[in-house]
C-alpha cells in the first residue's frame, strides 16, 4: 500500500517559485507574446489552427482547457481580422471547420519563428550535455502532470552498466522510504548486496536485467549464485511511473528461464509481506511460501518471507 502525503508548503512553494521563473524567461507576461499584437492564448489557438486540419472550436475547448464563450469571442475576432475562416462539415452541418486563411498563415509564422529562435538562443547557453538534462527534465515534468497516455511505451532489459549500481541503490532506498517509512539501512542493505554481485560476479550463472524506458532506469532485478543446485533472486523493482506495464513479471520471467537453462533446481527468493504487489507476482509465476519470520528491520516491525520455485 502507498502511503500518499499532502505536500508540505516548501514543495508547493518550490513550485510556485518555477512558475514564476519560466513565464519571467519566456517572457510570458509580456503584453503580447515575443513583442507581436497576439497574447499567449491567441498564439496558442493559431498554433493549433496551423497544425491541425479539420478543428472546431469545441475541439479548442477540450484540448487547451479554454472557456467556450472565450474561445467563440476569439474566433469572432479572428475571423473580423481575416485571420480565420470557417467551412461547413461535410457529416454534420452543425459543425463548422476552422482554418487559417492566407493571411493567418502570415501572420502567424513570423510568431513561430521568433518562438523557435527564442528557445534556440536559450539552449545555446547550456553545453550539450546541460541541453539533454534539461530537456530529459521538462520531459518529467510532462509525464507527472500530463494525462497519461493509453498507449504503452515500449521498454527494453538490458545488462547490467556502469552507473547502474549507484542510480539503483538511490531509487531502492528512496522508494521504499516514501512508500513504507524504511531508513537508510535498507538503502545500506542494497549496496552491500550490489557491491558484491559486482566484485563475485560469475556470468555462467549470475545475471542481471536493468529495464529501460525513454532513456531511462525503470526497473531491475538479479540471479545470483547461493550454491551449485540454487539461485537466489534479488533486488526486484519496477519505478512507480512504470508499474502496470507488465515490466515486474517480465523481469521474474527472464529469472526463472535462466536458472532453469542453468540447470538450477530451486529459484529462491526473500521478501517481506506488506509489498503485496511483489508477492502477487511470484505467486502468478508459481513460486510457493516456505518460510515466514517476524524481525525488525529497517527502522520498522516486519514480516520476511522465504519463497521458493522448484524448477
């Protein structure tokens, strides 16, 4: 179970204080938007007006979150100015098509330029590797506070890379301290267990899945060696923005075919019962509980658990 708090004024503040700070660089409180006669709503509906065949004004409305009686007092202005115009639907001649005329076009492509130029110039401040950061960061933030998309985004397992170790570790300890309260001995825990993978690693019969998604670290989990008929698997987790992808099960999957192909007889593993959706998905794979015993870990009161798949 997540456990979700309200966020403390620092962070609203934190937020505030970006807000205030990107519209102030992009110059978003101008009275018109990079010095042409058109405010920053104005601009936006000729953006889309440009790029999208085929609009009505209620497709406006949905799609930017606009008043409908602001959106048709701006298309009646527009359309006084020449700007835009509007056909009949071919289905339905309630609806009416809005487009750009000739002039709207004009318009509007000194303002596309200026805004292309304008965010040029502010990346060519930063070095390339600053750029990609900032961009990966916007892209964050639209992942967090955008509608989530339907579509699954593909992810690949790859081995394990340098700066794996460090990055996972950081996440592990993170996730588990805002989802169940643990301390830093968990995050402890993980880089002791990951340091030595690394420096015992044997590749006959160890191995490790790093799940990446867009670029970045999603998920992973490890084989490793606990004696020559049994494998232990450790360290699963998938990030909270990529759970309900299917990357959980797919990571035990590739487990459990390996100590199989490695002639393995038992795929062992060690958990704790509150992570419910870990434990569903060693059930589904078919591995059995065999051990439970209370400790206390972590700076909490616990339950560990020993789960075994016969291979």
């Amino acid at each position: 179970m997540t456990i979700h708090n309200h966020p403390g004024k620092d962070r609203i503040d934190a937020v505030r204080a970006f807000n205030r700070f990107y519209t102030r660089q992009l110059g978003l409180l101008d009275e018109g938007l990079l010095k042409s006669p058109f405010s920053l709503t104005e601009a936006r509906v000729l953006y889309e007006l440009a790029h999208r065949d085929g609009l009505v004004a209620s497709d406006l409305v949905r799609d930017l979150g606009l008043d409908p009686g602001y959106v048709s007092r701006l298309l009646k202005k527009f359309e006084e100015r020449g700007l835009v115009g509007r056909e009949a639907s071919e289905t339905d001649a309630r609806r009416a098509s809005i487009a750009l005329t000739p002039a709207g076009r004009e318009a509007f492509a000194p303002l596309n330029q200026d805004s292309h130029d304008q965010v040029r110039a502010l990346l060519d401040r930063l070095a390339p590797a600053e750029q990609e950061r900032l961009v990966n960061a916007m892209r964050t933030v639209q992942d967090l506070l955008g509608d989530r998309p339907e579509a699954k985004v593909p992810y690949i397992l790859r081995p394990l890379q340098v700066g794996d170790i460090g990055w996972i570790t950081h996440r592990q300890g993170l996730i588990y301290a805002q989802d169940y309260g643990w301390d830093e001995t968990y995050e402890a825990l993980v880089a002791e267990i990951l340091g030595e993978f690394v420096k015992n690693f044997v590749p006959q019969w160890e191995r490790s899945w790093i799940a990446e998604r867009e670029g970045e670290v999603v998920g992973s989990v490890f084989v490793m060696r606990k004696s020559p008929k049994v494998a232990k698997l450790r360290l699963l987790y998938v990030e909270p923005s990529a759970r309900g992808l299917g990357i959980g099960r797919r990571l035990v999957d590739e487990c459990i075919a390996f100590a199989r192909a490695k002639g393995y007889r038992t795929l062992t593993l060690w958990t704790n019962d509150i992570l419910g959706s870990a434990r569903r998905i060693y059930q589904a794979a078919g591995f059995k509980l065999v051990e439970e015993e209370r400790h206390h870990s972590f700076g909490k009161d616990l339950v560990g658990q020993t789960w075994n798949l016969e291979l």
